[in-house]
C-alpha cells in the first residue's frame, strides 16, 4: 500500500522522494489495465534494429529501428506505426491475452 504524502517536507530532496512509490504504482496500474486489452492491441512487424549513430555505452543505448510498411502486416490484425511514448512489447508470437505473456516458454521484452 501507497503511503500518505506528507503536507510538509524537511528538504527538496524528501519532497521529490515522497512522490516516487505513488508515481510507480500509479504507472503500474496504468500498465496493467491497457496489458489486460492485449488481445485488440495493434502490431508491426520489425525489419531491422541496428546502433544509432548517438548509441554510447554504459548509458545512452539508441537504437534505429525499422519497421515493415503497413501493407506488409498481416491483414486480419491490422497496422501500427509507433510513436513517441508508446509501450511495446516485443515478442516472436502474436498474444491473445494477457496470460500469453506470463508464461515460461515465451518470452518478451517490455521497450
């Protein structure tokens, strides 16, 4: 359970803190309503990843990555072109439900 936050704060440091587990439950109640429409959620299928010219280890891991064109999805699922803040799923299987993504022979990154 999310604690309450408080009215006053000793620092700037306290008060940003204060805000970090509403924040994070928040996010992952928001995750998990849209995870549960799986099912109806739109696809596209990736070409290619490759190291974006501003890729830079240990943090600034920039991608470019490629999509099919529209026309080449397949037609009973529909397009998708990506966009700014989206969350994606990225798996070798087209899920049906949520309960597709829970188990231990299929995997998916969450990007």
């Amino acid at each position: 359970m999310v604690q309450r936050i408080p009215e006053t704060f000793l620092s700037m440091t306290e008060y940003m803190n204060s805000f970090m587990d509403p924040l994070i439950e928040e996010a992952h109640t928001d995750l998990f309503s849209n995870m549960t429409a799986v099912r109806r959620a739109p696809v596209c299928k990736i070409h290619s990843v490759e190291e974006s010219k501003k890729f830079k280890l240990p943090k600034d891991l920039f991608y470019e990555i490629k999509f099919n064109a529209a026309e080449d999805t397949e037609k009973d699922i529909g397009s998708y072109e990506p966009e700014v803040g989206d969350l994606i799923a990225l798996t070798d299987f087209r899920p049906k439900s949520i309960d597709d993504l829970d188990r231990p022979t299929r995997f998916y990154l969450i990007a």
